[in-house]
C-alpha cells in the first residue's frame, strides 16, 4: 500500500527536520528542512518503511552505512555515509540518538516550491526587528503549521496578531537556516502587519547553488538546526511542546515510540 502511494500520489520520503550539532547527521552533511531521507544501505524508504530504517541504524551502529537523499534545494539525489553512534551526545542530558535528527514522511513532490522570497524590509518594522534580511532571506516554515500553499503563510500571519511567531529563514548568501520570531502587528507604524514585501512563485524559488564539495565525516561541514517527534534513540528529542500538523498531502506521518525495541510506526 505504501509503494502504491509513493508512485500514485508523488515522491515520499523522510523529511529532516532538524539536525543536531555535532551528531552522525551533522558530519554526514545532512541539511534540515532541505533534505529527505529515500534510501538506507542500498534499500529505498520511499514507502514509510521505518521498520527498515530503524532496524538498519541500530544493526550498524559504529559502523558507516550509506544513505540516499533528495535534496529540495538542488532538486537533486545524492549518496551520504552516515556512522550511528552515540558517543556524541553521551555527555548530552536527556539525549540518546544514534544519528541525531528528527525526521517525518512525506511528500516532497513540490517541496522546494513553498518558499517565500523576503524583498523589502521597512526601517522599524516588526521583521526589521526580528532580524529578517532583505532579498537573502526565504521564509521555508513554522513550526506552528504546514506550509503548503501560498495562502497558508498569511493566514498564519492572520493568526498570530499580536502574538509571537516563529518562523524558519533560510538566508541564500549565508547557505545556512535559522529561527526568528516576529510578533505581527498592525500599529508599528507602516504598511502591513510584518513591514516586508515577500514574493511567491517561479521567480522568487530558492536558487541553486554551484556544485562543490559536500561536507562530509572525512569532510565535516556546518550544518543547522529543526524538529519533530521521532525515537528518543534512533532519531533525537523533541525541542517543540507540540510537533507540527501532518501536511494534508502527506498521509502515513510517521512517530516512532520512545523505545528502542519497541519500533511500531503509527500512520494516520
């Protein structure tokens, strides 16, 4: 049933959410928000199969294995080694992953498309001081919902009125993702409730990058952080009170339960 959905209603994978710093995900070159994990050890994961994966990690643990992932951003596939371990959170409180990231399935059939391109910024604004940047900067997601049309970014901002939002940046110069939280209001003194002008569309779609050496573990590179509710042991903790609402494009999300041993995965 899985494989059926995979090939009638677009191309699934498991979505990264967040990497942590540091982690086996980290030196491997995994991009949060970015990258989808398709493949493990030469066995494709496109279906929902966690089983697989989750198995997969803990029969290599210590031991580099290879992944393959799509890339949103590049709208391309590539192959990582990824060594699960934990010896990089063993003086970590609370954290016990063996890769260090926190993934969800679903769809990234028009993934790099939900982007919003930050034009302008007005002096004293609300997105002046959250620290958002013009023309560098792409809005990519919230952990307070999907953003999976135009709309649904301004009907976010509708909602937060007076109320702090938080919101995922991507900066193109920089090549790196961040959090910011902005508080829309429509008394700061200008025109709309964030003081910025945003493109959506064709025109406005994050470029792609020149080729170059991925990071790497021989090549270990900088990497970002994002979150979800996946395996305390597999994946890494939860940093949200609440995870993310399931796209609606998106049947089968995925939450592994907290144990190692204990990998059934629910599908809604």
């Amino acid at each position: 049933m899985g494989g059926a959905q995979s090939s009638e209603q677009g191309r699934y994978g498991f979505h990264v959410l967040k990497v942590k710093e540091n982690s086996p995900a980290y030196h491997a070159g995994i991009e949060q928000f970015f990258d989808y994990i398709i493949g493990i050890n030469g066995v494709r994961v496109d279906d929902g199969d966690s089983q697989t994966l989750l198995k997969t990690l803990q029969e290599s643990e210590g031991k580099p294995i290879p992944l393959e992932i799509y890339s949103s951003k590049e709208q391309s596939t590539r192959e990582v080694m990824l060594t699960p371990s934990r010896e990089w959170c063993r003086d970590i409180p609370g954290e016990n992953s063996l890769i260090g990231c926190s993934i969800r399935f679903c769809s990234y059939e028009r993934a790099g498309e939900h982007v919003w391109h930050v034009l302008d910024v007005a002096h004293n604004s609300p997105a002046e001081m959250a620290g958002i940047i013009p023309h560098t900067d792409y809005i990519i997601g919230s952990p307070h919902a999907v953003l999976n049309s135009e709309d649904s970014f301004y009907d976010l901002v509708d909602e937060f009125i007076g109320k702090p939002l938080r919101i995922y940046l991507y900066n193109a110069e920089w090549d790196s993702c961040r959090e910011a939280i902005i508080v829309p209001n429509r008394d700061w003194g200008g025109n709309g409730s964030l003081g910025c002008d945003v493109g959506f569309g064709l025109l406005h779609k994050i470029p792609r990058r020149s080729a170059s050496a991925r990071p790497s573990e021989d090549n270990p590179g900088i990497q970002q952080q994002q979150s979800s509710v996946y395996s305390d042991v597999i994946f890494s903790t939860t940093d949200m009170d609440e995870p993310p609402p399931p796209s609606p494009s998106s049947s089968n999300v995925q939450e592994e339960v907290h144990q190692e041993t204990a990998a059934d995965s629910a599908k809604q």
